[in-house]
C-alpha cells in the first residue's frame, strides 16, 4: 500500500510540474519547466551523495578503524544480498544515521559518534537495518527527485510571481491575479506532496528493517532512544532541507513543521506501533 502511496505522490508532484508550467507560459512554460527538472535531477543524481557527506563533514572509515560497525554492515548486506556501502562516521554526540547514493553499487551509510555511544549493537544493526532498506528500495534516488521537482516548481512559481505582479503572464489565456494565486499555492502543495512521500518511505524502510533483522523489537528500542535524545538537542550541521534524511528528525525538539502534512517523518510512536503489528505478522 505504501509503494502505491508513494506512486501516486509522485504522480501528483509530476502533475502539479506540468501544470505551473503551462500556467506560466502554455507549451513552452511546460517545456521549461521539464528542462528545469531534468538539469536539476541530473546534477542531484549524480552529486548530490558527495554534497551531503561533505556538509556533515563525514568521514570514511575502514574496516580497520570500525570493525564492529563494519561487521554488522557486512552481515545485513550478506543477508540481504546487496553491495557493501561506503561506512561514514560523523563526530557529533547528536545520535542519529542517514544513507545516501544513487544506487545500491553506490551507496554510503553514516552514523554519528553518539548513536555508537548511545545504543547497543542490536539497536545499531537494526538502524543500519533501516538505512539499507533505504537503499535497496531506492528511497534516496526517489526522495532526490520528489525534492528536485518540488525546488523546481518553486523556482517556476517565483517567476510567475515576478511575471503577474507586472500584469504579464506568457499564457495569456490566465489572468494574472490567478497566476499570482496559484504562484503561491501550488509552491505548497508540492511541499505537502515531497513531504508525504517521506514519511511513506520512513514506513516502508521500518517494515525492511523489522524483515532484515528479524526482530522489530530492536529497531523499536532504537527509535525511542533516538526520539528522546533528540527532542533534547539537534544535530549541529543539520538544516529543514536535509532533515528528510535522517531517520529521527534531528528537529524533534523544535517546532519548525506546520503540522502533520509538513512533517519529514512519521511521528515516532506510529512507528513503534506499526513495528508492533509485525510482529504478530511472524
């Protein structure tokens, strides 16, 4: 059900592309607006993985140097059957993980210091657990493009902003007071929308975890770990933009989100409740 969620979201988000781009300037607005979302797409594809690690100042790590975080990497991935990622460590005391990378052949997971400190090796296997999930079902390639489209369509609504406040507008079958209206609307509903399919894949790479590991249980006490410390500090390098990432929200703390259709996850304990439901599903 999720995935079917997730299809139509992106759907959604495609549609709402098309049509500021028609709204701004007929076939041509459309066509500028799909050129728009193809260079971007492009460039978040292919760099966006080393743009994040370097903002967060992670650092590779070899087998040598982390071998037991190596160790539980290397088992998920013999167990799941998919490459052996790159192993980042971020030294920050804030606990919390992301995964990153186009594809399962390139792919990185990073981990903060503090959620080595912070949990036990079965919570950390079930949070890398999660992560790989990520990967496998490429959440990151997905969650790529549901922002590159959604920056796209603010960047279209902008222009058109610019364009009605001057009477103009290149499709002069719209008014330009609609066009401002819209200009401003559609900028939201993309937002709802990228929001919407972060959560959905939160839910999926639970359910991948819960399946990977064998035991929900684990990545139940990890969350509520991460929740609560988070609720206390924030990850020092964090922003709203890369927030979707992580899997707590490293604003958990702060009240940044309008409300449930602006939040970059689920709530915690929706989480914690659809991991209880796995396991009478054993």
């Amino acid at each position: 059900m999720e995935i079917v969620k997730t299809a139509l979201l992106m759907i959604g988000l495609t549609l709402l592309l098309v049509v500021i781009g028609g709204l701004f300037g007929g076939q041509q607005g459309m066509l500028l607006a799909l050129i728009f979302a193809t260079v971007m797409n492009f460039f978040s594809y292919f760099y966006s993985d080393k743009l994040v690690l370097r903002h967060f100042k992670a650092v590779e790590v070899t087998e040598h140097q982390a071998s037991g975080l190596f160790r539980i990497v290397r088992r998920l991935c013999e167990r799941s059957n998919t490459p052996m990622p790159k192993v980042y460590i971020i030294k920050d005391a804030t606990p919390n993980a992301f995964a990153t990378g186009r594809n399962p052949s390139n792919a990185a997971v990073a981990v903060t210091e503090g959620l080595l400190n912070l949990l036990d090796e079965n919570e950390i296997e079930a949070v890398l657990a999660h992560e790989l999930s990520h990967v496998r079902h490429y959440d990151i390639l997905i969650g790529t493009v549901a922002a590159t489209v959604a920056g796209a369509i603010a960047i279209l609504a902008n222009m058109m902003q610019f364009s009605a406040m001057f009477g103009r507008s290149g499709n002069r079958n719209v008014h330009p007071a609609l066009m401002f209206l819209m200009a401003i609307l559609l900028p939201i509903a993309a937002s709802v929308i990228q929001m919407a399919i972060s959560r959905n894949r939160e839910y999926l790479a639970d359910a991948g975890a819960a399946r990977l590991t064998g035991h929900p249980e684990w990545l139940q006490s990890a969350l509520s770990k991460l929740e609560n410390y988070n609720r206390r500090t924030t990850l020092k390098e964090a922003t709203p933009q890369s927030a979707h990432m992580f899997i707590i929200n490293p604003f958990a703390g702060k009240k940044i989100d309008f409300g449930a259709l602006f939040a970059t996850h689920p709530s915690t304990q929706e989480r914690i409740a659809r991991l209880e439901q796995l396991k009478h599903q054993r």
